[in-house]
C-alpha cells in the first residue's frame, strides 16, 4: 500500500475516512522517479494539477473528497492553501467553502 509508506513517519490518522474513500485515493497516485528516488504525487481534486504527495497532502484530499461527494459543495466553491487574516497576521487555511451566494465570503475553514 503506498500510502503506508508515506504515511510511516507522521502522526496523521486516517480513521475518519471509509475504506472505499482510501482506496479511491490509493488509485489516483502517481509515482514519479527522481535523484533521491520515488516520488508520490496526486491530481489535486480542486488545483486540477499534479501535486507532491506528502501526509498532510494525504489528509486533505481525503477531506477534499468527502466535500465533494459526500456533503455535495460545489467545486468552485472550494478553496486550498486560502489566505486568512487576522488582524495584522495573515495565515493559511488547509481548505475553505466559500458562502454560497456571497462568492467572496468564506463560510466555512477547515
């Protein structure tokens, strides 16, 4: 399974998600080979660009996942690696929903 694999040494779980859900991941890897060796990437379900597979990366396409076809948002109200302020500070949401009449609105930031 090549998600053990980049999954071995990280603290993320993937009890939330149903078998099938992994599996469907599972199927959309695409290994690359380079210098240090294998590299994992995945079809990003939102960028609709190839992109490295890293644990976090892993979680996050789960989640995007399970918006999509699970809870049934839109594509094109879904954001990633969205630019949030607070105050001064300005930090990145994993993944955000943007509100459904309020285009610009975020309604939802995970």
């Amino acid at each position: 399974m090549k998600l053990q694999e980049i999954l071995k040494d990280s603290d993320y779980s993937l009890n939330l998600f149903d078998e099938n859900a992994i599996k469907k991941l599972e199927s959309r890897i695409i290994t690359k080979d380079s210098k240090s060796g294998v590299v994992y990437y995945i079809h990003c379900l939102i960028c609709d660009k190839d992109i490295k597979l890293t644990p976090e990366e892993v979680v996050r396409q789960l989640y995007l996942d399970k918006l999509l076809n699970e809870y049934g948002y839109a594509k094109n109200r879904i954001q990633v690696e969205y630019a949030v302020h607070f105050g001064r500070e300005v930090k990145r949401a994993d993944i955000v929903i943007m509100d459904k009449i309020q285009t610009t609105a975020v309604y939802i930031i995970i």
